[in-house]
C-alpha cells in the first residue's frame, strides 16, 4: 500500500458520501431544475482510494498519464469510476479496474481485466480525445473474465 497515503480511513467513506447527497438533494430541492450531480475529479478520486484500498494498490501521482496505480508486484493499473452509464479511455491500459460508485458510498465492481479487451471493444475516438465503453459492454466482458486475468480483492470494507 502507498507509504504516503492511509487508506484505513476508508470506512469514512460511505458516511461522508451519503452526506455529499444529502447536500445535493438539498441543493435540488433548493433550485429545482437544476442538476448538482458529484462528477469528475472527485468521483474519480473516490474510486481511486476505494480500489486502492480494495485491490492493495499503490496509487501514483495524481493525474498520471495513463495509469493511476500499480500493484504491489509493479503491474499498472487505470481506475475509473462513474456514477453513470459508461466510462472513456483516452489510451489502452496494462490492466483497468472500473468501478460504479452508489449514492450510498460503495463501490461495485464492473470491469476487473485487461486494459486491452476493454480498449479494443470501447467506440470510437470522440472529439474529447476519449474512447466510450458502456458499463453493459464492460460486464459482459467480466461474465467471460478468467478469474486468473483480475486482481484479487484484499481489503474489502463491507460498505452498505
């Protein structure tokens, strides 16, 4: 696990995710019509520390190019995560870790292999620079998904 980061701390999660989407309800409810839906860096970096903790990893600096972690026997890892529909790649991964983040503070696992049979079924290069790849695509690939090909859960906080 990274020497810089504690990710015991982990278990705060699913409280003060839950608090997040009581402000955003709040917030709804406060200007209907508009949308306040947690997105970006702060679900990504959710996901990052949740797989991080999860899977043992090491995470590197933020906002690496390609790879956010590594495993702890050197192997590179990309970690996405959403609270929607699909994810989008910008360039193939060794191995990717795609996570679906709840309104509750889990983290489900949705896609756990390699990087390349995800690239190679995602769309087309958008305009963005990025590859889309739906969480449906991405669970029928893991229904395939040798258990040998995915990184074994080591530390996994039983969130709600």
């Amino acid at each position: 696990m990274d020497e810089n980061n504690d990710y015991r701390n982990v278990e705060r999660v699913p409280d003060l995710v839950g608090r997040l989407y009581e402000i955003v309800s709040e917030l709804e409810a406060l200007f209907p019509g508009r949308h306040f839906t947690p997105d970006g860096h702060l679900v990504g970096s959710l996901g990052e520390v949740m797989a991080a903790h999860d899977y043992g990893l090491v995470l590197l600096p933020a906002s690496a190019e390609r790879h956010d972690a590594r495993t702890q026997d050197g192997r590179l890892v990309q970690i996405k995560a959403t609270q929607g529909l699909r994810v989008s790649l910008r360039s193939q991964p060794d191995h990717l870790i795609v996570l679906r983040l709840t309104k509750h503070g889990s983290a489900l696992e949705v896609y756990n292999g390699p990087g390349k049979l995800a690239w190679n079924e995602a769309g087309r290069m958008q305009r963005n620079g990025q590859c889309p790849i739906s969480l449906a695509k991405l669970r029928a690939l893991m229904e395939e998904m040798p258990e040998e090909y995915r990184l074994p859960m080591v530390n996994r906080y039983p969130f709600p």
